[in-house]
C-alpha cells in the first residue's frame, strides 16, 4: 500500500497545469475566474509594492495555499510585452499546446476543434525521462471568456484529472500596464480526493522531503532563508515553472520564426536555472534533446 502511494504521488506531482499556481494571501482572495477589467486593475494596485519588491528578482507575486479538498492559487505578474502582443500570441488554443510543452514534463499537447469549442489534450509523464507512451492525459476545454479591447480572458476547464482530481480550472487574465507591459493573472484550482492527498502528503514525506517552495518561512541555522515545504512549497515550485514557460512563450514572438522554437527552449531553461534550489532537474543538454525528439516526433506523426 504504501508503494503503491509513492508512485500515485509521483504521478501526481507533474501532472500538467494540475499543480500549477499558489493562492494569493489576501483578505480578497477571488477563485480562479474570469472576472472584469476594472477587478484586474484594482488588484495590481494592491499588489504594486509586492511586485515591485518581489524576492523573485522580477515583477512576480507568488503565494500559496490548500483546502480541505483540494488546492488554488494565483500568480500575479507584470511582463515586457505590450497586451496586444499578448492578445495575439495566447488568444488561440493552438499556440497554448505550443507554450505547455515547454515545460520539461509535458511531452505532447493537441487541439480538436469543434463547432461547441476547441478542446486541449495534455500529456504529462510523472518524471522528465519516462517515454509519452506512459504519459497521462488532461483534457481542458478551452474558452476565450473576453477578448475586449482593454481586456483578454482565457478560461479552461477539465472535469477530470488523474489519481482522482477533478474539476480542474484554469484561468488567465491580462490588462495592459503601459503601452509596453501587461499585467497578468494565472489562476488555477483543482479538486481532489482523500487518497489523492495522501498519495501527495506520502512523497513529501520521503522523497519530496527536501524540495521547497519560494515563500521564506525563517532562517536557518546558517542564518539562510528557510524556504517553505511540503505542499506548499509543491504548489509554489509548480506555479513558477509555469509562470516561466508563459514568459518564455512570449518572449520568442520577437524571434524570427524558424528559429523561435530553440530560442524558447533556451529561454526557458535559463529561467529555471536562476532558481536552482527549487527548480533544477537537469542539464541543458538533456532538456533540448529531449524536446527536440518530441517536436521530431510529432512532426513525423502530422
């Protein structure tokens, strides 16, 4: 039994976007929906001094938190492209299954269109180096809730998720700053059952005991922050993964498009690189052969 929640749990540790964001820690906290212009607004400017002071040496909010039956959370950012751009790149399913599978664990993602809406299939391996064949797969209607002038809204959704999660929603909001910068907002909730949190609670119990998250809860005796563990910290390691891969996503529109694809990949990795404590998996090397075979792979079965 207990073998048999290490490996559920492992599982569950890379499932998609399944662990995806914190939950910001304000008396306002909002689920993970779209909400409206104005709301988005009102909330960079709760936020401006947190993100202008934010100790993940960019413009980035990242917090965390739980519930009795399962997890949310919010990442709030400000990015270096104007909204129109963002607007342009994420409006469409088709370049988020582009961006997802950025990050290391997703090795396949595809859009089926249909006249009710487009539908996003994940595959996600519970470790870097597993082969697609043993991936799971996440199903995520997608929506654009708003696609105003001032303001862009993406939701997805998936009933259903591995090892007993359900309901899984995710959201993206963004308002422009400047004619040069966006604000964002990423959100993302899930659902899950008593087994599925064992499983969960049993690897950072063993496995995941060293791995931490972003939020400093102390010092330790070496006067170094301590950062904090456990579920928390899961959820805050998986939020930044995340928030990165959207970054980097952006950041290729400027490439010239036949080498947009490895200059992504360099940017994502580099990111992760300037958080080795929580973020490290593996070398450069590694990281592009491996996506390069898949981008091959999937080329071959089109």
């Amino acid at each position: 039994m207990n073998r048999l929640r290490v490996i559920a749990c492992r599982c569950l540790l890379r499932i998609g976007l399944g662990l995806a964001l914190g939950a910001l820690a304000l008396a306002s906290r909002a689920a993970p929906e779209a909400g409206s212009a104005q709301a988005l607004r009102d909330m960079q400017h709760q936020l401006a001094d947190a993100l202008a002071h934010s100790s993940l040496n960019r413009p980035v909010h990242l917090d965390s938190s739980e519930t009795s039956d399962g997890v949310q959370g919010d990442v709030y950012a400000i990015v270096d492209h104007p909204l129109d751009e963002v607007r342009d790149t994420l409006g469409d399913a088709a370049p988020w299954c582009e961006m997802l599978v950025l990050h290391i664990d997703n090795r396949r993602c595809r859009v089926t269109r249909r006249p009710e809406g487009d539908t996003l299939t994940l595959s996600v391996v519970r470790r870097y180096d597993k082969p697609v064949e043993q991936a799971i797969e996440i199903a995520f209607d997608w929506r654009n809730a708003s696609n105003a002038r001032d303001y862009l809204a993406i939701d997805l959704h998936a009933a259903a998720g591995p090892l007993g999660t359900r309901n899984h929603r995710v959201a993206l909001e963004a308002v422009a700053l400047n004619p040069r910068q966006t604000f964002l907002h990423f959100g993302y909730a899930y659902d899950h059952h008593m087994m599925a949190r064992l499983a969960t609670m049993a690897y950072l119990a063993t496995f995941g005991r060293h791995k931490v998250g972003f939020t400093v809860v102390g010092i330790d005796a070496e006067g170094r922050p301590a950062y904090i563990h456990g579920l928390r910290g899961l959820v805050e390691r998986n939020a930044m993964r995340y928030f990165l891969t959207l970054d980097a996503y952006l950041d290729g529109v400027a490439v010239p498009a036949p080498q947009r694809f490895e200059a992504r990949l360099h940017q994502w990795f580099g990111a992760i690189a300037q958080y080795p404590e929580q973020l490290d998996e593996t070398d450069l090397a590694t990281y592009l052969a491996l996506k390069r075979a898949d981008r091959e792979r999937e080329a071959a079965a089109r």
